[in-house]
C-alpha cells in the first residue's frame, strides 16, 4: 500500500505581507481632510489676523447697501481700486434704487466703461434697482435667497453684503480666498462650494465674522498668486504650503505699523 502524500507546503516561508497605504493613497486620504490644521493652529492663525486688522473691512467704497451691492456687482472680473474710480461720481448722484433707476442704462455705461463687461453691468444695476423697488420696497434684503434673485447677483456678491453690512458669518471665496484655502491646506476644495463649505466648518466660530476679510486681505498683499512673499507673513511658522520660502513669522504689529501693506 502507497504511503499518503505530504500534503504540499506553500513556496514561501515568510511571514504573512501586511498591507501597506501606497502614496497615492495617502494623498488623497489627505485631500479627503477637511485641513491640514489641528484647532489650536487654527485659532493662533486667526488670533494673529485679528492682532494685524481689529476691524478688517472691504475696500469697495460705498455709501450704503445699496451702493455696496452695486460695487460687489460692478467688481465681477474687475479690481476693486478701478471700480471704486468708477463709482465715486456715479454714487453721489445715484445712492438708491429710485435714483439709479431715473438714471438709465446709458448713463449708469458712462459712468463704468473703465470697468470689464460694463454694457452687461449696467444693463444688471438697472435691472436689479427695478427688482428691488418692485419685490423688497426700494430696500436690499438681508437675506441669501432673496438676493441671489437679482439680476447679476451671485452667491459670492450675497455672502459679501451679508456680511458686511448685515454682520452675518458668511464666506465669500473669491479668487484670494480660493487660492490661499488650497495653497495653504486651510480649507482644500476644487471648487468654489467645496471652499466655502470647508471654511465654514474650519474657521473656528469666535473668529468666523472678519475670517472673509483677512484671508482675502492677506492673499491680496502678502499670499500673493505669483509669489508668495512669505517674509511679510505673521504665520510663516504655522504655514503648511508646501512652497513656502520662510518658517519665521513676520512682526504680529497693526498693519499700519508695517510700513509695508495699505493702511485700509
């Protein structure tokens, strides 16, 4: 009688392979991450924006709401120094609906045609002074949905007179915002949504009325979009962006004490 066979042993001795996170893996685990901040950097960050700027404010000039609204429409694709040499004369004579409305179209052109697409811009002042006078009285409305009813008025431009003059938590991501958010590993996102959304749930709460101004601020003047100028900056030390040129944080004084950035 045959003898059984030993039962055949695997080829390999070795310890069982313990699976491994591959790189790709964990940089999209990472990109997954609301930020790369714990909540004690996040609120030294913000600490430090409010010692730089107490009360950070817009530097679209403006008379009252309405005037605001209509300079957050006008700066769509436009900077906010050439719309604001547009609309100083144009908002001594048409500070409300009614006025802007008796204005006309053509006028309100001749006014703005510094300005990038001003035939459409004037077209939407006009044509969102008759809804306000129609819908809400003659009055802007404090609130989201009813702004982003009005003609050549976007989720950003609401956030903005929300929270600039309504005083409301809101986060308007502009091109600053969203670069410095993604550059920086603040609040990651592809779009605008994502940014908006993240920001919100990342911005602790105490500084979360001014964090609109002091990263589009910062971004402007310091996180410049070409280079960095990292020396000028007060986070430097807590700074994640991988590109960055300087780990020692700028002087934290006013930003009027600087010497270096608009005393706005």
């Amino acid at each position: 009688m045959e003898k059984p066979k030993p039962r055949s042993r695997s080829k390999s001795n070795s310890a069982p392979t313990i699976p491994r996170t591959s790189s790709a893996t964990a940089a999209r685990s990472r990109k997954r991450a609301l930020t790369a901040y714990s909540l004690d950097e996040r609120m030294e960050m913000f600490r430090r924006f409010e010692v730089q700027r107490p009360e950070p404010t817009g530097e679209l000039e403006h008379v009252n709401v309405f005037t605001l609204l209509v300079a957050v429409v006008l700066s769509a694709q436009a900077t906010d120094a050439g719309v604001n040499k547009a609309t100083r004369a144009l908002f001594q004579i048409a500070d409300t609906p009614q006025k802007m409305l008796t204005l006309g179209e053509e006028k309100v052109g001749e006014y703005i045609r510094t300005i990038g697409l001003w035939r459409n811009k004037a077209k939407n002042v006009i044509l969102l002074s008759e809804a306000l006078i129609r819908d809400h009285g003659g009055e802007v409305p404090g609130d989201r949905d009813a702004l982003t009813k009005l003609p050549g008025v976007g989720r950003k431009t609401a956030n903005v007179v929300l929270n600039m003059f309504f005083r409301q938590p809101t986060m308007a991501v502009d091109t600053h915002i969203f670069r410095i958010a993604n550059r920086i590993l603040l609040a990651p996102g592809k779009n605008v949504d994502e940014v908006e959304e993240a920001l919100l749930k990342v911005v602790p709460e105490q500084y979360l009325l001014h964090a609109h101004h002091w990263l589009i601020l910062h971004g402007r003047y310091v996180c410049k979009a070409r280079k960095p100028e990292c020396e000028r900056c007060v986070i430097a030390d807590i700074c994640k962006a991988p590109e960055k040129t300087n780990d020692i944080p700028a002087p934290l004084v006013l930003w009027e004490e600087t010497g270096l950035l608009p005393a706005k």
